[in-house]
C-alpha cells in the first residue's frame, strides 16, 4: 500500500524491528491509534509518564512528543493516519484505559476487518480502509465522550512540562538549548527540570537530547546524507561535535549506526 494510505501495522513494525524508535521521545508526521492487546508499559505523551496496559488506546495526534516503552512482552497493533488521509482521528492526546467488554470486542472488529482488508489488497482497498478507518474513528470519538474517559485535570508541572513539549517539537533542530527554552517558557532552568521530573520522570535536557538524538539516528539508517550535513541540519556546531554527541548516548560512532541501518534517499 502506498505510504500516504491509511495503514495498519503490528506494534512491532512500528517500532521499525528498533527499540528506540519508540522509547525515545519523539514526534511524528502522521497520526497514530495504538491498542494494546496484552503486556505492560510506560508512555510518555502530553507533558506526563503514564502506566500502559492491556486493552488501552492511546491516540497520538501528528507533531506530539511521545515515546512508549512495551518491553519484549508488548503486544498490540497501531493504526497509522499518514499526511493527506481523509480520515481524521482526534486530535487530543489521550491514554483510554477500555474496561467494558462490548467496547474491546467492538474495537477488535473494527481492527480484524481493516486488517483482512488490508491484507487482500482488491480493487478500492485505500477508499475501502479510509471507511474502515472512520468508523474506528468514530469508536473513539464516542469513547472520549464517556465520563470515565474524561481527561483528568493536570497540575501546573504537567502543563508546564507539555508547553515544553510543544517547543521542543517546534524547535528542535535550531540551535536552543533547554535554558533558552526556559526563558522562552517565562521559568528557569531549574524549575523546568523540576517540572518536566515530576511529570515525565525524565529532566528537560533529556526530553530534549532524546528528541535530537531520535532525529539523528532515524537520518544515519535513513537516508545517505553525509553526516555533516545530518550535523548541520540539527544545529550541530561541527561534525565533531555531532559524533561525539552520538557516541556519548549510543556508544556506537555515525559509521557504525549507519552500517547497521538500510540506505534511503538523500536528506531534503
């Protein structure tokens, strides 16, 4: 199927078959449903760390940071929304801890046919899996208007820890360090990292580093520009730097992490 066509993919190949293709925090063009269908996690989404079980949902909207820790036990499926899809899921960050039966039973459905769809690959199958999209879309919807599904009411650190987010998202190959998001933020340093702990677990330089550090990584396996340019294109001050910054966090140099990878385009 094209890459523009709704699609839907095992937890696993989500991940891309790497670890830190999901732990690592990050954001993404397309928009995404996860449903777990069996193990235990941690997500990071929406400036909070939050317990990840089986039968959750977990709806991630296009350029929001997150990152989702299965382990090896994680088992589930991701419906993937890419750039110029018709179907348009909510676009509110939400974990949906689904309890009733008749409600994981109907989104199981709704998966399996998209699925088996999917997979006979007939004429009319993109319009056919944007219907099938739509109407899981429409589960959803119906499910965030349910009362216990009603979004709990966050704490300053987790407000302020999701505007950071936000900023992050926005700014992370320019040159800004955690300080100047800080000050952008109308807080210190010090307070940022006491905040973005609290909520997520992780300090902002962390979130921060993760997000740049997941960008790297995805342009060395993905594509065959030199890493010069993927330094330059990140806000690297020298391809030295930049290869010291990849060895520090995966103890591995470019070369390596690029070996292990498949080739791809040029980066634009």
């Amino acid at each position: 199927m094209p890459e523009t066509d709704l699609r839907i993919v095992p937890l696993s190949q989500l991940a891309g078959n790497s670890d830190w293709r999901l732990t690592l925090a990050h954001d993404r063009r397309e928009q995404f449903l996860i449903w777990v269908t069996r193990g235990q996690g941690r997500l990071l989404l929406n400036g909070q760390r939050r317990g990840v079980g089986t039968h959750n949902a977990i709806v991630v909207p296009a350029d929001h940071l997150f990152s989702l820790d299965m382990g090896r036990q994680g088992v589930g499926q991701a419906v993937i929304i890419p750039e110029g899809c018709q179907v348009l899921f909510p676009q509110m960050p939400r974990l949906l801890r689904i309890r009733e039966v008749s409600a994981m039973s109907e989104l199981t459905v709704l998966m399996e046919a998209a699925t088996r769809e999917q997979a006979a690959a007939r004429p009319l199958t993109a319009q056919a899996m944007e219907a099938h999209g739509a109407l899981i879309s429409v589960w959803l919807q119906r499910q965030m208007a349910l009362e216990e599904h009603m979004p709990e009411k966050r704490n300053a650190a987790a407000r302020l820890c999701a505007a950071y987010c936000g900023r992050i998202t926005a700014h992370f190959r320019e040159t800004m360090t955690m300080a100047d998001h800080a000050a952008a933020l109308g807080v210190t340093p010090t307070h940022l990292t006491r905040a973005c702990k609290a909520a997520t677990g992780r300090t902002a330089a962390d979130l921060l580093t993760e997000r740049v550090l997941y960008e790297a990584r995805s342009l060395l396996t993905g594509t065959r520009a030199p890493a010069q340019d993927i330094a330059r294109h990140l806000g690297f001050g020298s391809a030295a730097y930049f290869t010291r910054f990849i060895q520090h966090h995966t103890q591995a140099t470019p070369t390596a992490l690029r070996r292990a990878g498949a080739q791809a385009p040029e980066l634009a």
